[in-house]
C-alpha cells in the first residue's frame, strides 16, 4: 500500500479521525481506492458532506499532500500507518485507533510491558515522589514508562524513568517537535534519547485544550495498565481511567486521605472498583514485572540519631509542616531542631519546599 | 563701599562656606546678584529689599551688587536671603563692618522683615563648627536644630530689626537653653505584644544583633508588619555622630519641624510599594535624600516586598554593599549615606497561604512567578531569611509572656554590638554584616565540627561563594550572641536555617 495515500488521507482539512474510519472501513482499509472512487461510491458513505468529498476528489490538493509528504520523509520525520508492522499492536486493537503516528526517537515495543502513569499537573509533594518512584520501579523492571510529559505527575513518572536508564515514552497533544510544557523540555530532551515522543498530529500542531482527551486515548491505548498517581475529582486523568476501562486496559490507583482533595478521584476510582497500588513489590508481581535489586527502596539503611529519627518518623509528614509547629510539637529548642533538619535534609530525606516549611521525601 | 557676610551652599549632606559681597556705589539704581544663582536665590533681591524697607530702614537709590563667592558653585534654596540683607546693610554703612566676620548667617526672609525657617541647618551649622568657628545667626525655629552641634554658638532672631541689634550690640547673648539630649529608647511598643512566634522572634534578634538583611515570609495577618515595626525599638541607641548624621540628612530633606528637631532614636521607614526608583534612590529637585537615607542607622521596611517595581528594588544593591548611595543627575552629584537594615515582607504566594494546601490552589508555576519578580543577585544580599507561619488560637488568647520582651531582646543586641565594636575597633567597619569577603577566614573562624558540616552544605546545598559567606557572617552572629568566640556546628546549623529558600 503506499504511505503517500495514507498520508494525504490524515491531513484532509475538516476531515478528522471519525470521517478517516468510515471512509477506510468502507473501502477495506485501503486509502488509495478512496482515493479513485467516483462521487456515488463516496456519497454512499454516511457522514460525509458533499464539501468533504469535494475535498477528497481535489487533484490539487492530493498533490500539494504528496509533495508535502515527500518533504516530510525528505525531513526525516517518522510517521506509521496502521497497515505497517511498526504500529504498536495495542493501538491497533483499540476502537478509535489513530490512524497515524508522528514520532520522535522510537516507538514502544510491542512484547515488552508498558504501564501508563498519569495524575494531575497540581499535585502535592508527596504525589511527586510516588510519580517518580513508580517511573523508577517500573523501569528498572524492565517496563516501558507511558506518560503525558504534563507539568506534575506526569513529568515525575518520566524522570523516574529516565534516572532508572529504563524505556519512556512521552504522547504529546500537538506535535512531537513542539515541546509542551516548555518547562519540561530537559526532560523531553532526556526522552527521546530513552524511547520516543509520540503524537497523532503533525509537526507544528499547537496544543489546544480539545486535544487532551484524544491524547489521552492514545496513552492508555498504548499500554497494558493504567495507574493513577493523584487526581482531583474533576481530573483529566480520570478521562484516562474512564477510556482505559473502554479500552479493556487494568487500572490502579494510588490511594490518597479521604478528605485529600488532590487524591478524590482516586480514591474514587478505587470505590468503582480499580485496583489499588498498595505496595511497588505487589505491584510488580501483579503485572507479571520481575523485582531486581534496584527496585528495593533503600530507606531502611540510613542511620539516624534519636533527634532526627524523632522528627522524620514521627512528626515529618508527606504534608508540609513548619518549623514553628515542629518546635511545639517536639519540645526541643529552635537550635536542636535546626540541627535535626539540617541532617536529614543532607542525608536526602526531606525537604524544604518553601521557608521553614518541611517534608519528607521518602 | 563694600560688605561681606558668610553662609553656606549644602551638597549632599556636607555644607561649604561661601561669602556673600555686596557693593553700593553711584550710578543707575539697581539691585543686581550674580554667583550662578537657582531661581529661589535669585528671587531673594526682592524679598531682602522689601524686607529692608518693612524693617523701618532707609536706604537711599543707588547702585547695589550682590555677588556670592565661588562664583562657580551652584546655590540653591532660601537660606541666603539673610546673609545677602547683612551684606548689604554693612555696605550702605548700617552695621560695622568688622562684627560680621565670624558670624554665619542662615534665614528667609518674609517681606515684613520677619526671619522664617529654612532646611539643611544642621550640616551648615556643623561645617562652620569644622572650621573653628562658632557664632550663627539663624531663624529660631531652626536653634533647637543647631544646637546639637557641640561647639556653636547660637544666636536665633526672629526679624531682621533683631538680627541687626545683636549684632550691633557686640552679640549681646541672646542665650538658647540646650534641650537635654538624654537618648530616649522607648518606641512604645514592644516584642511582648506579640504572642507565640517564638522562632521569628529569635530570627529578628538574630538579625537584629549584627544589622542583617532579613525576609520575613508569611501568609496575610501573621503578625509579619507588628514585627517589623518593633525592630528599631531593640537596636542600642545610635552614638553621637550617627545621630548627627541622620539629622543632617533630616535636617536636608526639610523633616526636621514640628517639634522634631534631631534625630535621635533609630528610624523606621516603611514606603509604600508604589514608589518609584527616584524616590527610594534620591533626587529630584534639589537633590534630596531618598528612603534609602532617611532610614540611615535604622530599619527600612518593605511590605509586599515582591510589589516594588523591579527597578526600584535592584536600586537597593549599590547601597546595600557599600552603605551610600551616590546620585548622579543633570544638577549635580551628591553621596548620602544610606547605612540601612533592610526588613522585607511577602507572602509566599497569591493567595498567601502556600504551601497549606488545603486553603492555596495556586499552582507551582504560579508560586515560582510570584517568587521570580525578585532576582537572585537582590535575594543573595538578604541574610535572614525565615517563615512566620499563622498565629494558632491557642497562642493568640494566652496570655503568658515569653522571654522575648523588649527588654531581654534588647540586651541581647546591645551585647552582641558590644562583642562586635570590640572585634572590629581598628576596622572601617564594626558589624559583622559588613565583614568584607577577604577578611572572613580572619573574623569567622570555625572549629573542627562545624568546618566538617559547612563542606557538606557547600556540596549539598549548592551554595554560591557570597552564599557561603553569608552563612558564616549570620553563624558568628549567632556564635556572637552565644558569647562564644568560635563558630560551632550548632551556629551553622541554625544560620543554615535562615538561609534563603
């Protein structure tokens, strides 16, 4: 079949995936005989307007698509179609399958596992870490990583990945060579070097706010099982969730405090019956991912004095507190405290996320 | 026939003499000065004239030229009009001519002839003292002003009529009584009103002890405001030549009135955030201190700190390394001393209430641009930096004193200063604030443990190299206020928590 054919079908103005299926389902898959049908064989497609066959029978601009393509692979833009071997088996089974993909680096592999973590771009502090440690965990298992490369949860899920050395994959909603948010572009830096970027509009494609959920498809589309970090209750990432289950995809989820705003969806989420992440051990196990020694979390080893044991165990929560409420709570003075703080922050294990405010970070 | 008389011209806040002479001599009638004149002084042939003439004195038409000698300098203000009214009356022969000579005169005059006050008194009145001189005739809503000056002799005159008869009189004393000068330290409110807020107390006096910039960062209501305003009244008292610098800069920005006639406790300025560069800098017409001056020796407050015009902020830089502040603009150049403790204030956020997340819902990146309006060069020269977290129930209605009274705050700093002027009594400086970079091996020396503990934190925490210092000047702060004479890991410990976040 010839990619030119495939090509033009995708970048017909006012022609979207929806129309794409009908007219490909009518003619076998086969854009090419789309592409020399007469009006009444077109006209008998439901759906299409009598503008939109004229834009498929438009000789100029079938060639200006032509060239265009050309252009692109001249480029070295990568692209797949559904026909070829490339395209990711997973996607191919889903419903509304897109029927290009844009890509930077490579694409995911189809034997390997991949696991989707996703949450809000709000997240607290604590999110960030289980982000990030998830992305480590799965990837030092040997999992492909699949994320958004949104601000928060997302991005944490990569770079989690990325400090493994593991496999990640970023599913933009614009185009592959535009990196949203631009606050993350180190990290889009370090994906493509580790797997592939990965969209279903072309280079140049600013993001717009419709597009979330139609990425958000492809993210769960791509993969075995969806986990959810930390989402509210309005959270796009339960639009994920919602299209995992259409997809026939497992979902987990993190679970959160009840009256924690940032974790309702999830917790809801787990109410509906999601699965619960309960420990990365059991996680690993249930998705058949073999535990190395790198995914075991070193906490234990690190000696602490009394002080410092004193305030992580007991007092540093995942939640901020200042050092006004540690004082009070610890009956130590100011200096002892600072002390205490100082030794934990240089052994790694909290933070001071904003003035005397701290948290622990493992 | 000729006369002379003496004023002076104020630049910045030092005074130079100049000498006013005036001629009468036949010919056309006239009343010409020359001596490049500002448009004030210029104007003052007419009130001396009319002022002569309300005076009851009669002077016949003749040929009258004034000139103000060096030619050169640039006079500004109403001050001369008295020395140019001496001047001329010594050369129509009203006065003798020998009297004048060690007198300085400084006054406006009304048409009337009644003397009014006028600003900068105090730098003339101290310049004239330098050159080994004492009597002054000024206007006597300005004697208190100048009676600050040890050495002078006073002698205020409220008309023209009166100037002359003293003079005539051979200085008849028309005596001025010193107002004592006891240093008054109570500022009528005290750390004591604040409850709870044990850690940004001790953070203050941390700072306060050694004069370090500090940020105080908190949500709406904290009390961040109440603190600042206490700060002056635990500061020791000024010595004498600060308190003579300070009213010399009052005295030049015309704030010295209204029964404020010196400047002797500590200054609190708090401007508001819309001011502009000018404003906090200097300048403008007649080149007047600005807010950085006028909070000489005393505590420059800034609310909203984040809110300052970008511009007006990174003026604060100059002045914050060196202590002045030179202006340079199309009349003139001058240096005000502008040896300030900077106290800023802001919330954390928009909503000011990060990192609570369950009352903020503003996001990481709107945190960061409410932090990024400040830049890292400004943020760098602020030593202490601490968080004042919203006041609990418990301690707002409690009614039990803690050990951060005033009083017990105050001796504290007054130790510290003692420790410090002690430490430095053969340097230019005598704070550890302003230990210059070089001489921090020399002052900050740290024992074994704490040597240990500042490499990590140096490694750790990516410091800069004015970071570091900054550290170790707040930690012998701290060692200061300890009594203890090197620095342990206890003081980096707790100077590594003011550190800027």
């Amino acid at each position: 079949m010839d990619r030119k054919y495939w090509f033009w079908i995708n970048n017909i103005p006012r022609i979207g995936n929806i129309k794409i299926r009908k007219i490909l389902k009518a003619f076998g898959d086969d854009p090419e005989a789309a592409a020399h049908a007469g009006d009444k064989e077109l006209g008998c497609i439901g759906g299409l307007m009598q503008a939109d066959i004229a834009a498929i029978m438009d000789l100029n601009l079938r060639k200006r698509l032509f060239e265009e393509y050309d252009r692109r692979t001249e480029d070295g833009n990568k692209m797949v179609f559904p026909f070829e071997d490339e395209y990711p088996s997973r996607l191919k089974e889903i419903y509304d399958r897109p029927n290009v993909i844009y890509y930077k680096g490579r694409l995911p592999v189809d034997d390997i596992k991949s696991v989707a973590v996703v949450g809000s771009r709000n997240c607290s502090e604590y999110g960030r870490s289980v982000a990030m440690e998830l992305g480590r965990v799965l990837a030092s298992a040997g999992a492909q990583v699949i994320s958004g490369l949104a601000l928060g949860i997302d991005v944490a899920a990569h770079q989690g990945a990325v400090l493994a050395g593991g496999l990640t994959f970023a599913v933009l909603a614009g185009g592959v060579d535009l990196c949203y948010p631009k606050q993350n572009f180190n990290t889009y830096v370090d994906i493509i070097r580790n797997g592939g970027i990965i969209s279903e509009f072309p280079d140049n494609t600013p993001t717009r706010p419709g597009m979330f959920p139609l990425r958000n498809r492809i993210i769960s589309g791509l993969c075995d099982a969806v986990i959810i970090v930390e989402a509210g209750i309005k959270s796009g990432s339960l639009i994920t969730a919602a299209q995992a289950l259409e997809q026939n995809r497992q979902v987990y989820a993190v679970p959160g405090r009840i009256s924690d705003g940032d974790s309702e969806g999830c917790n809801h989420l787990i109410w509906q019956g999601a699965q619960i992440v309960y420990s990365y051990d059991e996680l690993l196990a249930e998705l058949n991912l073999n535990i190395s020694e790198g995914t075991k979390i070193n906490e234990k080893n690190i000696l602490l004095a009394s002080d410092e044991k004193m305030l992580y165990s007991q007092l540093l929560d995942f939640g901020p507190k200042s050092l006004e409420t540690l004082i009070k709570e610890t009956n130590m003075s100011q200096m002892q405290v600072f002390q205490a703080l100082l030794a934990l922050e240089l052994k790694g294990l909290i933070k001071e996320i904003s003035k005397n405010f701290y948290i622990r970070i493992i | 026939m000729l006369g002379n008389a003496y004023t002076s011209v104020i630049n910045g806040i030092d005074a130079v003499s100049v000498k006013v002479e005036a001629d009468i001599s036949a010919g056309f009638p006239c009343f010409d000065i020359t001596g490049n004149l500002g448009v004030a002084v210029r104007e003052s042939r007419e009130r001396v004239r009319m002022a002569i003439k309300n005076s009851g004195i009669k002077m016949s038409p003749a040929r009258m030229i004034v000139n103000i000698s060096p030619a050169d300098l640039r006079k500004e203000g109403t001050h001369y009009d008295l020395a140019v009214a001496m001047a001329v009356l010594q050369a129509a022969g009203r006065i003798k001519h020998n009297l004048c000579e060690d007198i300085m005169f400084i006054g406006e005059l009304g048409l009337n002839g009644e003397l009014r006050p006028v600003r900068g008194v105090l730098p003339m009145v101290i310049n004239w003292c330098r050159s080994g001189k004492q009597y002054v005739v000024l206007p006597k809503e300005n004697a208190m002003e100048a009676s600050y000056v040890k050495d002078a002799k006073i002698i205020p005159a409220a008309t023209l009529n009166e100037v002359i008869e003293c003079i005539n009189g051979n200085h008849t004393e028309v005596s001025f009584e010193k107002s004592d000068s006891s240093p008054l330290t109570e500022y009528g409110m005290d750390f004591a009103d604040i409850h709870g807020q044990l850690s940004l107390k001790r953070a203050i006096m941390v700072a306060a002890a050694s004069m370090h910039n500090m940020l105080m960062i908190g949500p709406p209501g904290a009390g961040k405001t109440m603190a600042a305003e206490r700060i002056p009244g635990i500061l020791p008292p000024m010595t004498y030549e600060q308190q003579l610098e300070l009213s010399g800069i009052y005295s030049v920005a015309g704030m010295l009135k209204d029964g404020i006639s010196f400047v002797d406790r500590r200054c609190f300025r708090a401007p508001h955030h819309c001011i502009t560069p000018q404003a906090m800098a200097g300048g403008g017409n007649g080149l007047m201190p600005g807010e950085v001056s006028l909070a000489c020796h005393g505590v420059l407050f800034m609310d909203e700190f984040n809110l300052f015009s970008t511009k007006t902020v990174e003026v604060l830089r100059q002045p914050m390394e060196s202590g002045h502040i030179l202006i340079d603009r199309v009349n003139g150049k001058v240096e005000y001393p502008a040896d300030f403790m900077l106290v800023a204030a802001m919330n954390p956020c928009k909503c000011g209430y990060y990192p609570d997340r369950n009352r903020c819902n503003c996001t990481p990146a709107q945190v960061r641009a409410y932090f990024g309006r400040l830049s890292r060069p400004l943020l760098d020269r602020i030593d202490v930096c601490v968080q004042v977290p919203r006041i609990k129930y418990e301690d707002m209605v409690c009614d039990d004193k803690d050990i951060y009274t005033n009083e017990y705050m105050r001796s504290v700093v007054e130790r510290a200063f003692n420790i410090q002027n002690e430490r430095f009594a053969g340097e230019k400086y005598s704070l550890n604030s302003s230990i210059p970079a070089a001489d921090i091996s020399r002052y900050c020396v740290l024992d074994k443990e704490a040597e240990n503990l500042m490499n990590s934190i140096y490694d750790s925490c990516d410091l800069s190299a004015r970071g570091y210092h900054k550290l170790l000047k707040v930690a012998r702060t701290i060692a200061d206020i300890d009594d203890s004479e090197y620095i342990t890991a206890e003081h980096i410990c707790e100077a590594s928590g003011y550190r800027m976040v």
